[in-house]
C-alpha cells in the first residue's frame, strides 16, 4: 500500500481508510464525539441542532458495542452526534469534503447548522461537502443525526428485530460504526477511479472520473513494481467527464494476481494543469487477474480454483460491527487461512474497505455481499419479502466502493429471500432484478448470483446455489447427488412448493453447509432449547472427534463432486449465541485447526479435470 500521513496514534482505528485511493492529506475525525440519544426522535423540535448534547461517545464505535463507552443495546431510534473541528491552516485554496465509512441507518449532517448531506442505508459511504461554510483556520460544528427505526423494510443484516439476541441474530448497531474523516481537494479533481484488469490483454484499463473539465489539463497514470516503472498513460481532461487510461504490462513484467501470489501493482494516478503542474493525485493498486466460466467451473486466470470458502460475519465482541483494530481484521484472514479455507463470503454486511485491502494483499478470495435482511413484511408467503428503492441504491453506492479490489471474485446482493414462486410478479422478483441488472451493468468482469440460497428469481443468474445444513454425510452425499444430472440439490418450501426459476446448468455450489454446533462449555444435560443461550445446526456434536468426523465427512461430499466449484462452510467464529463457528466469539481457539486444513487440502475433483 502506498504511505501516507497518519493521525495522532491516540484515536482509535488511527488509519487511512480508503486504501486504493490515498491522498497525502487527511484528518482523522474518530476519537471522542458529543453524544446524546433520541428514543423518541424529537430531538430536532426540542433543539438538539442548537445546543451542545449532553454525554459523550468514542467514534467510529457504535453506541450499542462496549467499546464506544456507552454499550446501550436497547433499540435506539435515533441519535445525535455533535463535535466542534478547526480545519488545518494548510488547507487554504481548497474544498473541504467530510466523508462518513458508514453510518446506520438514515444520517442527517449539518455544519454549523446548515444541512450539508443526507444518506440512507448502513453499509455504504457518504460524503459531505463543507463548501463555503468555514475556512482553513476556522471552527465549524459538525452535527449529525442517525435514525435506526425498528420497523418497516430496512437493510439491517444480521441485526435482531427482537429485543434480545436469538437465533443467528445479533445486538443492533446504530449510528457511526466506520471512520470519520475529512479531505482536502482542489477544484475540480480526481474522484474514485475504476482499475479494470485485462489478463488476456496483459493490461490495466483505468478509468478516472473527475468533479469537472479545465481547458488544458490532463490526467496521467503510471504503473509500478518492486523494479520500478511498468507503463505510464495520459489522456486530456478537458473533454471526458470520466477520461480512460490503457496501462500495458509487458511479458517481462507481468505476474498475475492469485492466492498463491497476490502480487499488486502501485498505481499513481495525477491531474495536471495546463502548464504540466500536478495539481491533484492520489495513490492505489492494481492486480492483474481474470475471473471466468466454463460450463460448471469458475476460473481463476483461466483456472479452475475450488472456492473453499468460510462464512464471515464480520462482528467482534466489543465493536459488533466494528474492527477493535486494523489487525483484527489481518487476524480474522489469518485463522481463516490457518484452517485451509482460501476465502469467505462476507456474509450479510458490506465490510470495510480495509478488510478487502487485506484480502487484496494476502490473496484471500471474497464474495462481494449485501446485508439484506429485513425485508420480511409477513403476510402473504407468496409476497411476504418488499425490498425497496434503497436497496438498490445502497447496493451501487457498495459495488462503486469495491469495484477496483482484485480480492473479489464474485457479488451476491441479496441472500436466503425466502418465498414462494407463482404466477404473480412481486416486489421481489422486481427488485432481484434490478440488483441483478444493476450488478452486470456496473460490472462486466465478473460473476453475479441473484440471491444466495432459496429464492433464484432471475432465470439467467451466472451462478446457482442452494444452502443445506444436513448433518449427516451420508444423507447429505444423497442430497447432493443430481448435480451431475442437471438436477441439482435446490432449496424450498417444506411441502416441495418452489422458490426459485428452474436450474439451467449454471456452475454450483453449495453456499452454506456445515454449521456444526459445538460448544466445548456446554453441560453435558443441555437441551440447546434456549436458542438465546447456545445453538447451531441440527443436532450437537458430543465432543472434538465427533466434530472433526462430521467435518471431514461434509466436506468431502462436496470436494469430491467434479461438478463442484465450491463450498462456503458456516462459520469462521461463534458470534454470541451461535456456536457454530471454527474459532470462539473473542477468535481464540476451539478446535484442532491443523484436522479442519487437513480435511480440506485434498485436490478438489473439479480441479483435477484437464483444464483444456
């Protein structure tokens, strides 16, 4: 990763946070923050805009989580953040943007009681321009309001709707629960580039949007290794609003991205002036790899790598939704790879942007997800599940994020929308859709499966799956047994009534299995009826050796399939109530790690095929 300035070590996650697009200059805004919460969303008429709030918080942590000094998990209707910011002298001469990682749910931010940003959605980023309102040198005072109501359709993820934890749901998290930080630009300048690699082309087509065109300028890319310069490329600024960039990569100096070498390339990206001066730049990275189909198989760089994947919650005992630390999020990598698995679906929530940098440069393939529950209205089952505009618009602002990292091999917006298929057209078929179409539009490169398990509305998904959580081997050997055939395990309802459109020979895989309940603590009379307390998926192991044949036993079924690209097994870690992960909640260990990377190192049936 390219360097860069760093905030005072003493706040809390200290780094850069958007790591393929690095300016030198930032301020980091996490730390302590006024605080004040709203349980009856009035605190506008009652003049919370107006005055200083009463308690105080430590951002980016969410008020629920232990670590924010509030630790509140009751549901939280709204809440209000106030904290007074002296912008840097240094700054003079240009436009000051706010940017929030990720505030839940619907975010309000005034500066110095003028509205300046509204945003809807939990996972994805918003910016705020400060404009005209304070100078470099000056106070302004940054209030922000987040609303988290508990009813009604909301992208929530794996947050209970229930008072207490239960089941595979977990405490809520309301407001900031990603970094806070602000940025100086110039006017106009770079935005979010998009890096597009070209592996059949042995190159990188770049594509940088700018804020608006000057007669004279230009922008440059130049591409480098641990050797030096690769190829550099200009293009006039004056004409596009988003100017396109071809970077070659010569045979010499060409190492395609993989898990076995997840080589990145530096990528320095400038705006130039008439007279040739560098008047914006930012820093990023590249990786050079492609993602294909053929027939049932997924390919890496024109190979097909089993997708040995762990389900990835991505929540933390103290933080809940929030890294404790950066190297948190390296350890969470780290065991997953430990235990043999070369990935994750990153499951119900849209991870920060620093997780996927990790990914990028330790080679841990990802499966790019939307946290998508929280649609379920009741009523009807044949039209019980009404996402709305806002998930859609959230899922842009979340592929236009991510669209540039080389970790992500694959994207899934929604997951387990259970209802029934008839002849009636709901807001689940329209919505699936529209993700779907959304998804291929803003990305060509790579696969795109409609709904993970359960519900497949869209006949032309690139990718099918199901979920399956039988704990036996041998019957579940039986259940999996049609690939082959074109008839593949698929998830319905229990009197056999469909969810999905018919399988069409798409590649398979089994998106969710395992989710082997073992609780070493556990009294050895514990019914597991209280499913506030501790449970997993279908009947508890009685001890490790039961665990680890269970294990070898599952996993074997799918590795074994030569129509089979690949598994995810549920989970990586306990999350509260559910032990059914490979690791505890607090990530020390449970189980024998070296017999669960043994169980799956084996060669996988579809990747000893000759690959001609």
């Amino acid at each position: 990763m390219p360097t860069h300035s760093a905030p005072r070590p003493e706040y809390p996650r200290p780094e850069y946070p958007r790591p393929q697009f690095v300016r030198r200059d930032w301020l980091n805004l996490n730390g302590a923050w006024q605080f004040e919460t709203d349980r009856g969303d009035s605190g506008l008429e009652r003049g919370l805009l107006e005055r200083e709030l009463t308690g105080e918080i430590l951002v980016p942590f969410p008020p629920e989580s232990e670590l924010s000094g509030i630790g509140d998990t009751d549901f939280l209707e709204a809440v209000w953040y106030r904290r007074v910011l002296t912008l840097p002298a240094a700054w003079a001469g240009r436009r000051v943007l706010l940017h929030f990682g990720a505030v839940d749910h619907d975010t309000t931010v005034w500066a110095d009681g003028k509205e300046v940003a509204r945003h809807r959605g939990g996972f994805t980023p918003f910016t705020a321009d400060l404009g005209d309102i304070a100078g470099a040198g000056e106070e302004v005072v940054i209030t922000v309001r987040a609303r988290d109501p508990r009813s009604g359709p909301q992208a929530r993820g794996k947050q209970a709707v229930q008072y207490a934890n239960h089941d595979c749901n977990y405490t809520r998290v309301t407001g900031i629960w990603q970094t806070v930080w602000l940025e100086p630009v110039p006017d106009p300048h770079l935005r979010r580039p998009r890096i597009t690699p070209d592996l059949a082309g042995s190159a990188f087509h770049v594509e940088l949007p700018l804020s608006g065109n000057r007669p004279g300028h230009r922008v440059r890319a130049v591409l480098s290794d641990a050797d030096g310069e690769v190829s550099r490329a200009e293009a006039r600024a004056d004409l596009d609003l988003a100017p396109r960039l071809h970077l070659p990569v010569p045979d010499g100096r060409r190492r395609e991205w993989c898990p076995e070498d997840p080589h990145l390339y530096d990528l320095r990206l400038e705006l130039l002036d008439a007279a040739g001066q560098v008047v914006d730049s930012a820093e990023s990275y590249a990786g050079l790899r492609a993602v294909g189909l053929r027939g049932k198989a997924v390919l890496l760089n024109g190979r097909p790598v089993f997708q040995r994947l762990v389900l990835d919650q991505g929540w933390y005992p103290d933080g809940l939704m929030t890294a404790p630390t950066d190297e948190a999020l390296v350890r969470d990598i780290e065991l997953a790879m430990a235990a043999g698995f070369n990935g994750a679906r990153l499951h119900q929530k849209v991870f920060e942007e620093r997780f996927l940098y990790h990914a990028d440069r330790l080679g841990y393939l990802v499966w790019g997800e939307f946290g998508d529950w929280g649609c379920e209205t009741g009523g009807s089952s044949g039209d019980n599940q009404r996402p709305d505009a806002s998930y859609v618009a959230q899922w842009l602002e979340a592929l236009e994020r991510d669209y540039s990292h080389p970790s992500i091999i694959g994207w899934c917006p929604l997951n387990e929308t259970y209802q029934k298929l008839h002849d009636r057209i709901t807001t689940l078929d329209d919505v699936a859709r529209a993700m779907f179409l959304a998804t291929k539009a803003m990305d060509t490169t790579r696969p795109v499966i409609d709904a993970s398990g359960y519900a497949h509305r869209v006949p032309e998904t690139d990718i099918y799956d199901a979920h399956n959580y039988e704990q036996d081997p041998a019957a579940f050997r039986q259940l999996m047994s049609g690939l082959a055939k074109d008839a593949p395990f698929v998830n319905a309802y229990d009197n056999g009534a469909p969810y999905s459109q018919p399988y069409r020979g798409q590649p398979y895989f089994v998106s969710e299995f395992g989710g082997i309940w073992w609780d070493p603590e556990a009294a050895a009379d514990r019914s597991g009826e209280d499913r506030t307390v501790s449970w997993g998926y279908g009947e508890r192991v009685r001890n490790e050796e039961e665990f680890h044949e269970r294990f070898a036993g599952l996993t074997e079924v799918l590795l074994s399939d030569r129509d089979m690209f690949g598994y995810c097994y549920t989970q990586l870690t306990d999350v509260f109530q559910e032990q059914n992960g490979v690791y505890r909640f607090d990530r020390g260990a449970k189980l024998d790690v070296e017999r669960i990377r043994a169980a799956q190192l084996r060669p996988a049936a579809i990747e000893e095929q000759d690959p001609s």
